[in-house]
C-alpha cells in the first residue's frame, strides 16, 4: 500500500462543503429556537447612564432585553473570564456593567421570536451616556507606551524582548555603514467569511449544546463552566466545521456568552449571529510602530542591531507577541539591543492574527536589511547570505533543522533572480515600471500536548477521535492520512471526529501546531493499538508475528506485519476474530520532549515582481515566488494552499489592508468588507511554492506546520520590489497610490 502521507490528497470533508451538508454554527436548528440581536455603544469610553428598552419590548415576538442592569448571575472575578490563550490584565466581561471600554461594545441582547424580529427591536433600544475623553490613536500616545517587560507574566517569556548583547551602542557608532528607519503597519482584521455566531440548544436540566464558532471548543466549554458556573458536564461545545478564523477565534467570544445567558434565563435554545461591523471589535492586529538601527562593516556582514517597537493593546489587557528578536534567528550578529512597549488605548483588546507578530516585524526588519544592501552596494540576496545565522543567537541554540539556504538558492533559480538589473527604475516592461524584491520569512514549529483516540474494528474501519478544530486548513483531511498510513488502512476506511469538547483532550488550534500536535498523536495512539494487536496475536497459535517484538513490527497493508519480512504477517481482521475481539480502543497523550537545546523553526525565501503605471502609481503584483523549508510536508496539496492563501494575504498586507479609525468618535469607519480592501482574484496572479526537502527530528514525524510561515515577508518582498521599481521607499504600509504620485 503506497504511502498517504506527503501525497496531495484532496479534503474528505470537500463534498460535505460543496453541497451543503457541512453545519456551521449558525445554521443548527432546534424546536423552538429564538434569536438574539446585540446592542453596542457608540462611545468609545464612559458608561451608561441610562437604557431606555420600552420601545423594544413592546414590539410584538420580542421576548426580553437583556442589560446589565437585569441579566441573570455572572461570576464577579477575573479568573472566571481568563481563558486558556489570555493575556495579562482584566478580561472583558460581556454584559457584567456599565462601564464603556470601546466603540461597539455590546450593552444589550435584544432576544425575540424571529431574527427580523430582534434586529428591529434592537434599533429601538434608547441609549444615554456619560463620555469622557478617549484615545484611539498610538501616534500620540506613543510617549506615555510602556515596556512590555514591566507587564509580562512569568508564563509571557516567549512572547518578551530578547535580552541585549555586545555593546551595539559602540557598535553602531563605530560601524562603516548604517541604516536607520522608522516603519508603521496599521490595525488590520481578519475578516474570515464565516459571521460569529453561537447556536445554543436547550437540552432541559440546565443541559446545554453549543454551536460555537470557534478555534477551540474545550477553551469556550472552560470560560462558559467559569462564567457561569457550570459543571462541565452540563455543557458541550461543538464547532465540527469553521468558515475562516485566522486567529480571531482562539478566545471565546461575546456572542457565546451572550447567547447562553440568553437561553438559561430563557430555558429555551438561543441563536446570536454577529454582524460583520460587530466582529470589528472582536480583536485585530496591533498597529505598530518600528525604528530599526543596522551598522554593517564593509565586507557586508552586520555590526551591530537595534530594534525597538511600539504597539497597541487595549486598557484592560496587556496583549502583545514577541516582536523585535526575529533577526537574531536570522542574522549573525555580535551586539544587539531589542525593546518593545505597549500604547494604551480605548479599543478592544488585539487578538493573535496569522503569523501574529512576524509578518509585520519582518515588513520592518527586511526593509531594513534590503536599504542596507543598498547602502552597501550589495545584491539584498548576497547580503542575507553572508549575514546567515546557523544558530538562535537570542538563547544561543542550535536548530533542530534549518534549510533556509536552499529556499534561497530553489527560489532565487524559479524567479530568475540572477537576470535583475539591481539600478532602481531601470526595469520595465510596455511602459510599467517593473521591480523585484525579496525577503525572509520565518515562524515558530511547535508542538503542544494532545490526546487521541481510536477505535479499530474487525471489519478494517477506523475512528480516530480529538477535540481538535478544522478551521478550514485541512484538519480533518491530514488526520486521516496520517491515520491510514499508521494503522495501515485505506483512506476511505478511516473516519475523523473533531470539534467536540466531549472528545480528547486537545489545545486550541493556532500557531500552526496543531498539524505536527495530531499527527504525532495519532502516531502514538496508533503504537498502542499496535502493541493491542501484537498482545493478541500472542495468544493464537502459529500466528507469522507472534514471536516478534513490539518494535519489530509494523501496522500495513490491513495487516500485522514484520518490519523486516512480509511474509510473516497476520490480517488485522485474523488477529482480532480469533481473539474474539470485534473492537479495540486506545487512548493515549501526546506529550511532546521538551526539546529546549534546540530552535525549533520554518523558514521561507520570498521573491516578488512589481509592475507600477508610471502615471496612475497603480501597483500590481505579478509574480511571487514562496520557497518554504517546513520538515515533511503531509499532504503537497493543502499545504500549497496554506502557503497561497498566506501569500494573497502579504500582498493585501502590502498594499491595501488598514483599518480607519476615527479619532474623534474612536469609531472604526470602515467595518465591512466593501471598505476594508483586500485583494480580489484581479489583484493576483502568478504565485508559485516550493517545498524545500528539509528532514528535521523534533517529532517523530518530522512534522513542522504551514499554517503561518505562508504570510511572513511577503509584505517585505513587494515593499522592496516597489522600492527597487521606482526608487522611492514606502515604510508605512499600505503601499498606496498618494505614496507613490
């Protein structure tokens, strides 16, 4: 039986999606059901005065409207509304009273018979408050930002600065060549296609089932138990299928909370479907400011490194991700200095989006690092090559694997990177200006403790069952190869649960871990049920494997195999039936080593070409090479779609992604998806990936995940293109027309 794993399988769950069949978590029905439209505060900060619901109510098929002046008991702590991903600080509890801390903060659930019904409800809800003054801008609250270091937990270390080396002062002063620059990436949102949503069906008892959208349905099972009081019992989360997430979705969100207040005051199943302005405020990336200082000698290697960083969190929370040490993964360097501190301001709190922190400290670093090769009169891919750290310099640690070299050499020979004129404005192409740009991209491979089961029966099925999220990368699909190929079954014999909080335990799905998390686990799971098997053939007589150790068999072809000799082989189905056995089940955790000696990493070599109308500044991107070094690849097609998809988003990263915000009203202007530009199938063509072979021991898969490294220094690579095409150099993104005219 030829190997699943590697192979370019396409989605089992595909046919449930295209036809309908795959539920969300708003299109769960119920008897009875009703439906709940949210009221938000048009203030950005104060309280509320006064809420005014008679005009809501007396509306007929409206049921009740919930504020915080009448909803039922919540827990009064911070400890019950931390979740499993919070940050530090006090978290935002929906509903609890009548403080305002942002713009569209929910003050009010207006639940009636029809979802027609409470939306008009809702716009008759009167609303007085008492304002007081906000900031909603980081420029000017920049001087007043606050080292993350004197807010961080002791569990926040991965996410804080790097500590300093060398003297790079000295370093800098004394360097033959320097570049300093300052570089702003603005609030972005991730806008997935799925609204939020929560169905909650009222099972009696005070028993509840959630449909929830969601990232990690054990993490909202936990914060509802916590809220609420609740026995876990008494409460099961289910998201089997999500329409995009990107991050937004790691925390629960306040419609759930909402939605359950709603049905146990009720005792009835409760629907709450959030707008698209209202997911606005669920959480974003930080906008950010970076000043890089780089010295470099003569030769081209680097002196000396200073980056520091500014970003936004909100005024109850401290969020923030580790921003400024990507370089010491990258470039060797001697003498470094990082700081990063955080602007408060009157928003809700920032959320992980894709990649969170990399793709817009890579914007800043690899700007950087291409006006240096500049400076230095030095092709940008030279420079990287002769900076190339074989090391994490942060904590001094050699990495697991790193085949970064070869992305650049397989990339460099796919563009054609040896054919650029390295003149600015000295390419072009039936009268556009043409640019070529590169940059390096680089994220995290992490593996979290999981526990899988699964349950092989006589007949050649298998069900292998975690409460793991498909938040639309391919979960499921990957689950089941790796599945197949372990217990040596047919893919089509081999069926997936997930999205559970009712199954085993797993962490929310983020950081692109979740691939390598899994597919080890059911690698382990699957050992067990080996083990089971080879127990069993023990105790049958002249069964070929019986005397064989457990290390020396294998699980293939739907048999119990020797590892060394075929022939000496058992049928599954044999082994089972003549132990009278129709089922065996195991379950068992995942606990990954704690490999602290090494760095664990992607790696990724970007490389994009501009073309720019002279006259209009028009910008589009026509070619974009990814070459991706990610251990061993599970299945060549949706991983390649991870990496599209990541590179669709650099380019409106690049070029049209920003969240206007105005400053008097502390309002997000352009909260929906005909304001907020991102790129449509016009803005793209040409995009090829390549997966650099790269063996890396960090699991026993050698499975590293795609989810994020997709996006990392794409915005870079087109901000270095459009340098190079017209030899003006934009260090705010997005790389808009006003900035090119």
């Amino acid at each position: 039986m030829a190997s699943y794993i590697g192979t370019p399988t396409s989605r089992i769950d595909g046919l449930a999606k295209v036809t309908g069949k795959a539920k969300y978590a708003a299109e769960f029905n119920a008897p009875g059901l009703v439906h709940g439209s949210i009221v938000t505060s048009t203030i950005a900060k104060g309280c509320v005065a006064r809420i005014d619901c008679s005009a809501a109510l007396g509306v007929k098929g409206v049921l009740d409207v919930f504020t915080h002046a009448n909803r039922p008991s919540m827990a009064d702590d911070d400890q019950a509304y931390k979740d499993d991903v919070a940050p530090g600080g006090s978290p935002f509890r929906p509903l609890y009273g009548s403080r305002i801390m942002f713009n569209g903060q929910p003050i009010a659930l207006v639940v009636a018979e029809t979802s027609e019904i409470a939306r008009f409800a809702a716009s008759l809800v009167r609303v007085e408050y008492e304002t007081d003054s906000h900031a909603t801008d980081m420029r000017r609250r920049r001087e007043a930002s606050i080292p993350v270091k004197a807010l961080a937990r002791p569990d926040d270390a991965p996410c804080t600065p790097p500590k300093s080396r060398g003297r790079p002062a000295e370093a800098l002063a004394a360097a033959a060549v320097r570049h300093a620059g300052e570089y702003y990436v603005p609030i972005e949102h991730h806008n997935p296609m799925e609204l939020y949503a929560s169905t909650v069906v009222y099972e009696g008892g005070g028993k509840l089932t959630v449909y929830d959208k969601t990232q990690g349905v054990q993490n909202v099972q936990r914060y509802l138990c916590g809220v609420f009081g609740m026995r876990p019992e008494d409460v099961r989360v289910m998201s089997p299928f999500v329409g995009g997430a990107f991050g937004s979705g790691l925390r629960p969100q306040f419609q759930v909370v909402l939605a359950v207040l709603a049905a146990r005051a009720l005792q009835r199943s409760v629907r709450v479907v959030l707008t698209r302005p209202q997911m606005y405020v669920l959480g974003y990336r930080p906008a950010m400011t970076q000043r890089i200082e780089l010295g470099a000698n003569a030769a081209g290697t680097l002196d000396a490194i200073v980056h520091d960083a500014i970003t936004v969190t909100s005024q109850y929370e401290d969020y923030f991700r580790q921003e400024t040490g990507w370089s010491g993964l990258l470039y060797t360097c001697a003498n470094a200095k990082y700081e990063h501190k955080l602007a408060r301001l009157d928003l809700a709190t920032p959320c992980d989006m894709r990649a969170p922190s990399a793709p817009t400290a890579h914007f800043a670093l690899e700007s950087a690092m291409d006006e240096l090769a500049i400076a230095l009169n030095l092709d940008p891919l030279e420079l990287r090559l002769r900076c190339y750290s074989e090391r994490d310099q942060n904590s001094d640690r050699p990495f697991s694997s790193k085949a970064l070299r070869e992305c650049y050499r397989q990339g460099a020979e796919a563009f054609g990177w040896d054919k650029r004129n390295p003149e600015p404005r000295s390419m072009r192409d039936a009268g556009d200006l043409v640019g070529w740009g590169m940059a390096t991209g680089m994220w995290e491979a992490l593996q979290m403790p999981i526990t899988v089961r699964i349950a092989l029966s006589a007949n050649g099925q298998a069900e292998v069952a975690c409460a793991t999220s498909d938040i639309g990368t391919g979960t499921y699909t990957i689950m089941a190869q790796v599945a197949a190929d372990v217990l040596g079954l047919p893919l089509e014999n081999v069926s997936i649960k997930l999205g559970d909080s009712s199954l085993p335990r797993s962490p929310v799905e983020g950081g692109s871990w979740i691939a390598a998390s899994v597919s080890n686990g059911i690698a382990t799971t699957a050992n067990a049920i080996r083990d089971e098997l080879l127990r069993l053939a023990k105790k049958t007589s002249n069964s070929p494997p019986a005397n064989l150790a457990a290390g020396e068999v294998t699980l293939a072809d739907g048999k119990l195999m020797s590892k060394g000799d075929a022939s000496r082989s058992a049928p599954i189905a044999d082994v089972m039936r003549q132990s009278g056995m129709d089922r065996i089940e195991e379950e068992r955790t995942t606990d990954p080593s704690n490999d602290i000696a090494r760095a664990h990493n992607t790696h990724a070599a970007v490389f994009a070409e501009v073309k720019i109308d002279e006259q209009l500044g028009i910008v589009r991107v026509t070619r974009v090479v990814s070459a991706i070094a990610a251990g061993r690849i599970l299945n060549a097609k949706t991983a390649s779609s991870q990496i599209l998809g990541g590179v669709v988003w650099g380019i409106g990263m690049a070029l049209h992604e920003e969240t206007m915000i105005d400053e008097k009203l502390g309002r997000i202007m352009n909260a929906n998806i005909a304001e907020y530009y991102v790129p449509v199938n016009a803005d793209i063509h040409d995009i090829k990936v390549i997966f650099v072979d790269e063996a890396d021991d960090g699991n026993p898969l050698g499975v590293k995940g795609v989810g994020e490294i997709g996006i990392v220094g794409v915005a870079a690579a087109i901000a270095n293109a459009v340098c190079h095409a017209t030899g003006r150099r934009v260090r705010d993104l997005p790389i808009t027309l006003d900035k090119l005219l």
